[in-house]
C-alpha cells in the first residue's frame, strides 16, 4: 500500500500540475466579448479545443483529491490547476513539435530498461524503497506489476500516469543532452576570459553628484523623453497586456436591526442552552465557531471570559457576552491539572482484526502476551526498547525501537497514551488497549501539570441580514449608475468616504488583485473588448463585498509607445538631463584644469579611488556603467579620461595601477564553470526561448 501511495503522489508528474479546477461553460456576451471558438488556444497552428482541455482539468482534480485527501476545492485552488494545466499542455505542444522534428522518442524497449533495468529512472530508485533500508529494492517494482492487472482501475491509471512521466522525462533530458554535449570554448577564449576578469585598474575617479542639480533649473522637451526612449527601448517592450484598475469596496456589515436580532436570538439560545443535558454536544451543534473540546490552559479564551472560567467551579453557566462580532455563552465542564507534553514508548501486541492481515492471534491471546510482557518490564523497564524489537508489531519499531518522542496534550493520534500518562510516574509500564490492538506503555518523562479546562463555548456571530446585503446593493447599484467618468468616480468615493483602491499592471489571466484575492470577474471586465479606458464597471459581488472599478488606463502587448509611458519615465528623464547639464560644467572645468585633484576640487567633488576589473562588478557607479569600463581599459596609464556620460552620473578618469592577470596554463576550472553555468542555462532557460519565439494564441479570458 505503501508503494501505490507513493505512485499516487507521484502521477502528477505525468501532466506536471497538481491542484484542482471546476469546469466553466461558455460565458455569453459579457463586455461584449463573445466566444467565437471552441479552441481554447493555439500553439504554433495546433488547436486546444476546449473540450479536451477541460478533460486535463477535471483529471488533475481527481488527481489532486486523492493526493490531498480533500475533496474540498477553493477559487484559488481552481485558478492554479487552470493555469498549470496550460502551461503543461503548452510545452507537450512545443515540446513534441521539438521531439517529432529531431526523431527524438524513447522506444518500449528503452522505457522497460527505465523501470526494471540494472539502472532505472531516479522516479523509480525513489518510490520503490525497503521501508525498512531505505535503499532501492527491485522486487518492490516486480511485485507491484506483477499485481497491477489485480488493482483497481484507478491504480492501473495512475501507474500508466507514472509511467509517461518517466517516459517524458527521459525525452526531455535527451534534448536537454543534445545541447549540452555540444558546449566547447576555444583555450583562447578562455584564457581572454580569465584575463578580463583578472586584470585589475586601480582608477581615480571625480563623479560630481548630479542630484545636486535642482528640478526647476531643468526644461524637458520632447526630443528628451525620446532620446531616453530610444536609449531604453528594449525596456518598454511588454511580454502581456496589462490594465490599471481603482476600485472601490461597499462591504456589507451588521446593521443595527441584525445586532439587536442577533441579540434577541442569544437570549432565546442562551435557555435552551441551560436546560440542555448535554452542554458540550449542544454547543458543537449550534455554534457558529469550532468547539474545542479538549483540555486547555487560561489564556485561550477572550478576556471577559479568561478572567473567570479558571476560578469557576465544574457545571457553572456563564452569561452571554459580546465580543469582536459575536457573541459568547459557556458551561465549565471539568477541571484537571494536566502536562502539556510528555514522552514514552509502546509495545503493540496485535490481534486479528486490527488492520493488520499477517497476525493470526486472538483478542485473548494478545491480552495475554501483554500482561505476560507488564510483569516483566515493571521490574525492568530498561529492557523496553530492547523488548519492543522483538516483540512490537508497530511497522517502524526496527527504526525507532517504539519511541514515541514527545506528543502534546491535545493530539488525537496520542489520546490513549496521554490520558494513561496523567496518572502514572516515569518509568511506569501500563496496558493500554487502543483501536490498533493492546499497546504496552513506558512514560519516560513529562512537563509540569498545569491547571486546566474542558468548556463548553457556544458563539453566535453577529452577521448582516438579507435585508443588510440588499441595501448594501442597493447602495453599490447606485454609485455605479451615478457615476460614469473617472472624475466624478473619484469625487463621489471622497465624499462618501469610501477608499479608492488601486491595483496596477493587472495580466489579462489574474486571479488575485491587490486587495481582492478572488477578482477574477473584476479582471475579465477590464479585459472584455468593449470596455473602454475611462469606463466605469457594474457591480460586482466578490465574496460578500460589492465593488465597482475603474479602468485606469490599458497597455497592449509590444512595444510601448513613448506617450503611454511618458509620465512613468519623467523622472528618469530628468535625471538623464542633470547628469548631462553636470557633464557640460565638468567640460568646461576641464578647459583650464588638467590635473584630476584639481578638478575635483574646482567641482567641490570628491576624488574616489577605484579598482575595476573588465568582467566584474563594482558597487561603486562607475563599476556599472559597462560602456565607461570598456573605454577605461583602453585608456594608457596616466592618461586623463573625460568627462564620460553614462547611466549613473558624469565621470572623469585616471588610471593610476595596473594589475595585469597572472601567468596561466591549466584552463580545466574554468572550463567546468563555464560548462555548468552552460548547463543551468539550456535547463532553466531553454523552453523560455522556444516559448517566446513560437506562435501561441491565448484565448483563455474567454472562457474563464
């Protein structure tokens, strides 16, 4: 069982995503943006119809129920299997293309060596282990398929899930290989290489601060913001669309009407609360909160009733109480002086029907031998470790010898044994019988017992009404139809006083804007083809809260053009200006002062010394201007350099030493590192580059 949990877990590795996803029918004409497909999109001219991506979807939700063991399946949870699910179904796409184009498979024979060979694939070498080693076992992998036409349909599919992501990952590593093999570097290169990151300048350098240059001595122009755009084009190219949203919130809140409701109510629930026979079963079926129901210490309760619970006799009522939005009653159940942690050890004596199908011995019978084993160990319970080797049926006790380490007060899985523990000394053996057969107990230690408390705490929230929800609609509905241009958005919401939220460079495939973490419906407004910069959205309810957004502004995939950015660049721009304007009057300086100390004096700057070396980063400004290093290292010894205008300030340069890379033959290091660095780069870097070069056609935002 151990071994199909493990390929469970490991079937997701076959479409790479794990996660959940709720199938979404086709929305209708919503912002006027109709479906015209039935492709959910298109990779280099092969269709995604939606149907069969769907398939993908609900096959990772099953996949992600049995992993996680929760059937439970959030917004967030849906978005991620969505978005996993495409990236998986992108690269098979690309991937395959790759594949077919360079005749790369991996034949049935090959793929039965990855999984019984001398050597197989790491996914078997980890899933296929000895519990009781650790080490591969290969019967473990014989036995399993021996028995795979005798499992359930379920297993035999994850098993063929496992098996295609062996198959994918051995194909993908021999593309990955047929790049990396052909890496070769020329000594020449090499020793170039070592020598510009050798060869070290140790450079004075006068850099005038720029910032001095005061903002209402600069005139912009427009051919300045364009010679800053042209410098930094690449910059301003965007990989996705984006849109600025401003958004405001109604949230809806308990009026005054559902507090003095809720308050009648309590008084009513407060009754049959007193005349319950069962206080602590009639709380958990009528709060609104999780009841706890174990023992805990003072401090874990709100302060009204913290204050007196711990001083309260066994069966005493306390009054309803208001606090932080709910309201609180309470019956005092019991009151015990309890450790917090405590640690020991067990033997387990099985029998038949405990879940273990190798033990053959009777309920009896297994009484017996642990009653034998009491008499022994109260007399000796040094030999209890070495008794539970040879006697434990518990699966690991061969590894940790029945050591339990330390559990806490509270943990369901150790209830028998802390409820046993209360009473006992260390060094106590006791007989313990548990649902997985009789359990031999040794307490080894325990913390000090502290006072505590079993209560039983009804809470009653204090929620709005349908009535609340309603008006709160209401409210929303007509902020959205009064207010159609972004000024009187923003006019209304001040005087309201509501809070103008702002979420910027929104993709287009969003789940999550800043502050709302399901704004999906809010996203593919802004997104829908009709909707306008400047327009004003309906109503949106986003669990429980109603919000209205604005779209800001919306940036297309591609380049920029200079007037989208043009506000956003202003100040980068100014800077450019002052450290031109800088460069001007280090110019002139330079007129009638040769000497480098001198010029930094007449500038009222200060004269740095730096050590730069062609390949390697400094953090000084000089150190990251690429272009200015470069002119340095072909500059002569002594020879005044400036000034230079670069990204981070205005310079002028003297080479003062210089420390030429030292005599060397052997390359071998140097040629690992650049072949690692190879390496990482095809493997991390080489389906970025097939991804942004293809053809894909996102249509996405039309069904989700």
């Amino acid at each position: 069982m151990a071994i199909i949990g493990n390929i469970r877990k490991h079937s997701g590795l076959a479409v790479i995503i794990i996660g959940v996803a709720i199938a979404a029918f086709v929305i209708g004409d919503f912002g006027g943006k109709s479906v015209k497909t039935n492709d959910i999109g298109v990779v280099n001219g092969e269709s995604i119809p939606y149907a069969e991506f769907n398939n993908k979807v609900e096959t990772n939700l099953e996949a992600q129920k049995e992993n996680s063991g929760n059937d439970k399946i959030t917004d967030q949870d849906s978005y991620q299997v969505r978005q996993s699910t495409w990236t998986a179904t992108v690269k098979e796409l690309l991937m395959g293309g790759e594949y077919q184009e360079l005749g790369l498979t991996v034949s049935p024979e090959e793929l039965f060596d990855q999984v019984q060979g001398k050597q197989p694939h790491r996914f078997i070498l980890q899933y296929f282990k000895d519990p009781a080693t650790g080490q591969y076992d290969p019967a473990l992998v014989l036995n399993y398929l021996k028995n795979l036409d005798k499992m359930e349909p379920k297993a035999r599919d994850q098993w063929m899930r496992f098996e295609r992501a062996i198959k994918d990952d051995r194909q993908e590593t021999k593309f990955n290989n047929l790049l990396t093999k052909g890496f070769y570097v020329p000594k020449a290169f090499l020793k170039k290489e070592f020598a510009n990151q050798s060869k070290a300048l140790k450079v004075f350098v006068v850099s005038p601060d720029f910032l001095a240059v005061s903002d209402s001595s600069i005139k912009l122009v427009e051919a300045d913001y364009q010679k800053f755009y042209d410098k930094n084009k690449p910059y301003f190219y965007m990989d996705e669309a984006s849109r600025d949203i401003d958004y405001v919130v109604f949230e809806v809140k308990p009026s005054e009407f559902d507090r003095k409701k809720t308050a009648e109510d309590v008084v009513q629930l407060f009754k049959d609360f007193q005349s319950s026979s069962d206080a602590m079963n009639f709380s958990m079926a009528n709060s609104d909160m999780k009841v706890d129901s174990m023992f805990v210490k003072k401090g874990s309760f709100p302060p009204q009733l913290d204050s007196v619970l711990f001083a309260a006799k066994p069966g005493e009522l306390f009054s309803p109480f208001e606090f932080s939005n709910a309201w609180y009653m309470a019956k005092l159940i019991e009151v015990q002086e309890r450790p917090d942690s405590m640690n020991g050890s067990q033997i387990l004596i099985a029998y038949t029907g405990t879940g273990n199908e190798n033990i053959k011995r009777t309920k009896a019978e297994a009484k017996a031998k642990a009653d034998s084993l009491l008499a022994v160990l109260k007399k000796n319970p040094e030999k209890f470790a070495e008794a539970a080797k040879q006697t434990s049926d518990y699966p690991t006790v061969k590894d940790d010898a029945g050591d339990l380490k330390w559990f806490t007060d509270g943990n369901p899985n150790f209830d028998p044994f802390f409820k046993a523990g209360i009473e006992m000394k260390p060094n106590d053996v006791k007989v313990i019988d548990t649902r997985i057969g009789y359990s031999l107990f040794l307490l080894t230690n325990k913390t000090k017992p502290v006072k505590k408390v079993k209560t039983a705490m009804l809470v009653r929230s204090i929620e709005p009404s349908n009535q609340t929800f309603q008006d709160t609609y209401m409210k929303a509905s007509a902020f959205a139809g009064q207010n159609k241009t972004p000024e009187t958005f923003e006019k209304t919401a001040t005087e309201k006083g509501l809070q103008k939220r702002v979420a910027s460079n929104v993709r287009a495939m969003d789940n999550m804007i800043t502050g709302l973490p399901t704004g999906r419906e809010v996203v593919r407004w802004a997104f829908a083809e009709k909707t306008k910069v400047g327009e004003i959205s309906p109503v949106f309810d986003v669990n429980g809260k109603y919000v209205i957004a604005l779209l800001k502004s919306s940036s297309e995939k591609g380049q920029q053009p200079l007037e989208t950015i043009k506000t956003r660049i202003e100040p980068s721009v100014k800077n450019m200006k002052k450290i031109e304007l800088t460069s001007g009057k280090m110019k002139q300086a330079a007129a009638s002062v040769k000497d480098i100390a001198g010029l930094a004096s007449n500038l009222g700057a200060k004269l740095d010394t730096v050590v730069l070396t062609f390949s390697g980063f400094n953090r000084s400004n000089i150190g990251r201007e690429g272009e200015i290093v470069g002119q340095v290292f072909n500059t002569k010894k002594g020879e005044l350099l400036g000034p230079l205008t670069g990204n981070y300030g205005a310079y002028f340069c003297i080479i003062n030493e210089v420390t030429e890379a030292p005599a060397k033959e052997d390359f071998t290091s140097e040629y690992m590192q650049q072949l690692q660095n190879f390496n990482q780069r095809v493997t991390n870097g080489m389906y970025q580059a097939l991804e942004k070069t293809a053809k894909i056609t996102d249509n996405r935002l039309l069904f989700y």
